[in-house]
C-alpha cells in the first residue's frame, strides 16, 4: 500500500513516516511541495494521502481538489490533519470527497485506528475490483465460446441448404464479405458489420424446403413452379423465427428481406423503401452482385463492370440507392474480394 505525506512541517513529515512504520504493509511517500506531490501522483496511484491544510502556495482543500481531478474514475481516500477549531474546513472537505481527518495535535492510536480502517478499505476495493475482472473475463470466455459454438452452427446449417442448391460455397463466402463491405461503407459499426459477415450465409437457408424437380430445375421455372420457389425466404424465416440469439435473428431479417425490391415489386410482402430492414437491403446488393458475376449452369459469369452498371440502373427500383453508392464507392475492395476467392471448379 502506496500512502502519500504532504505537510510542509519536515517535523511532522518525520513523525507520520515513523508512525506509518507499525501499519503493515506500507510504503510512505513524504513530501513537503504540494505542487510536487501532485506531479508524482501523476504517475503513481496513491492508497492513501494525508495532508495538512495549512500549507503556503497551495492548502490542503486545493491540493484536495486537484488530487480527486486527477482520478475521477476512482477517486484516492484522503484524511485531511486540521486544527480542532476548523470546523468549516472540515465541512468543506466533507463536500469534496475527504474521507476522514485527523486533529492536531495527532494522536498516535486515534492515527493508527483511521489510517488502518481506510487501508483495509483500499484493501478490499482492490480485491473485489479484481474479482469482478476475474469475473468479467471468465463471463466474456464463455460468450465467445458461445459464440464460436454458433457460428459453426449457422456455418453447417448454410452448409447443408447449399448441397441442396446448385450455387457454391465460394458464393456464400464473397457475398458474406460484399455485404460486411457495404455495411462498413454505411458507417455500421463493427459489431453490426461482423454480424451482417455471419449471418448472410443463411440468406437462403429456406431453399431446403423447395421440392428438387423446382430447385434443380436446369430451365426456367414456370408461375407455379416460380411461386413455390417464392416461399424459401418465410421458409427461412421460420426455421430461423423467435431465436435470443443477436445472430440468428439478424439472419431471420436477411432470409425474409433479401428478396424485397426497394420500390416494393419484391416478395415475399412486397415492402418498399425503408419498411425493408436494412440488412436485407445490403444482402440483396451483395447476392445480386455475386450472382451476376458467378458462372451458373443456365448462364455465363458477367464482368464486374458490367455488374456495377447493373446495380446502378436498379437504383432506386430493385435496389436501396444508398447501398448500390456505398457499394460502388468500394470498387477496388469489391474486385479484390472477387479474385481472392473464385470458384474453384464450375458451377
């Protein structure tokens, strides 16, 4: 325990020192410049400081002041020596954060009593600040072992809907960074852009629930087939429905939004404008974009130029405007994620 001596008598510097030498555990710290004590404070966190209020340059009230500034997170116990006539003093220091006090002349047992009782105060701040960290840390271990435990959940889920569906795995991967991409060219925060990165996988989860002669169909499909086909985002949305998992509902809001058009003509509600969440309003510009750019049985891989003039003629239509600028403001980044992770083998 750091306790700090300020009092310009070297006299009573002397006789506090000597007294703290019965107090366990105590290194004192004894200076006689206020000016000088509060610089050293400000590179060391005192225990305890005693201080006398009749100093020149700067008294104790001051000293009291600029000392609790110094540390407004966690302010340092003080016990102020005064005369027994300074009653207002006392009263003052009271207000600005003194916990005790100490009157001259001091005695020694009334000294030992409060400078003890403060300490094993400080003592035991300082063992439930570090029990709660302990605490802290074990309770974020398990939130990121939760965490990682459902991640591999939504990432085996994404995977089983794309056994079941003609597109690849690098499909789900670039489109899951386009849209933590444009989520990051929103301005979302990073907490949201890495939510966006893990749940835009399961954009399409609900095509498991499609029939095989509608989903693997190597044609056009034709109205009812088309209107069967429809219902994989509410059927996403079930399977994804009512979970407390931050996670999972962000992804429950992308698999029944991803296929809205901003001037409402989408399915499955036909929303329009701001009444479609906005992570699906992102995935829809990222999905989009990398179908268009992916080589499908039905159809050879556009150009990314040729894409970006796409998102730029559905502006406003198919797409949310602000997300195709924000898109488009990330070209280089957007071709960058492109080449890094191509297919490997045709679709």
């Amino acid at each position: 325990m750091k306790v700090l001596l300020v009092d310009d008598d070297q006299m009573n510097l002397s006789l506090f020192s000597h007294m703290l030498k019965k107090v366990p555990d105590v290194k004192a710290v004894a200076m006689s410049e206020p000016l000088q004590a509060l610089a050293w404070c400000g590179a060391n966190r005192p225990d305890l400081v005693l201080v006398d209020y009749m100093m020149p340059v700067m008294d104790g009230l001051q000293f009291l002041a600029a000392l609790q500034a110094a540390f407004p997170a966690d302010p340092v116990a003080v016990i102020m020596i005064t005369a027994a006539s300074d009653r207002e003093v006392r009263h003052r220091a009271l207000q600005m954060g003194a916990n005790d006090f100490l009157t001259k002349p001091v005695d020694n047992i009334e000294f030992q009593a409060r400078v003890g009782n403060l300490l094993a105060l400080r003592s035991a701040q300082r063992e439930l600040k570090e029990r709660a960290e302990t605490l802290e840390e074990a309770v974020a271990q398990a939130t990121r072992t939760i965490a990682a435990g459902e991640l591999e959940a939504i990432h085996r889920l994404s995977r089983m809907a794309e056994y079941r569906d003609p597109e690849t795995g690098s499909h789900l991967l670039r489109m899951a960074c386009y849209a933590r991409l444009l989520a990051a060219s929103l301005g979302l925060d990073l907490r949201e852009q890495e939510l966006i990165y893990a749940a835009a996988p399961m954009h399409d989860i609900g095509k498991i629930g499609i029939p095989d002669h509608i989903l693997l169909k190597p044609g056009p499909l034709d109205g009812a087939e088309m209107a069967v086909m429809r219902t994989h985002s509410q059927i996403g949305a079930t399977i994804l429905h009512s979970s407390a998992s931050p996670l999972l509902r962000a992804a429950e809001l992308i698999a029944l939004h991803h296929h809205e058009r901003y001037d409402g003509s989408g399915y499955p509600f036909g929303l329009a404008g701001r009444n479609i969440a906005l992570y699906g309003r992102i995935v829809a510009v990222a999905d989009v974009f990398d179908a268009l750019t992916s080589e499908r049985p039905y159809k050879p891989a556009w150009d990314c130029e040729r894409a970006f003039s796409y998102l730029q003629e559905g502006a406003g239509s198919h797409f949310d405007p602000a997300c195709v600028e924000a898109f488009l403001r990330q070209r280089e980044a957007v071709l960058a994620i492109h080449d890094m992770y191509r297919d490997s083998l045709p679709c």
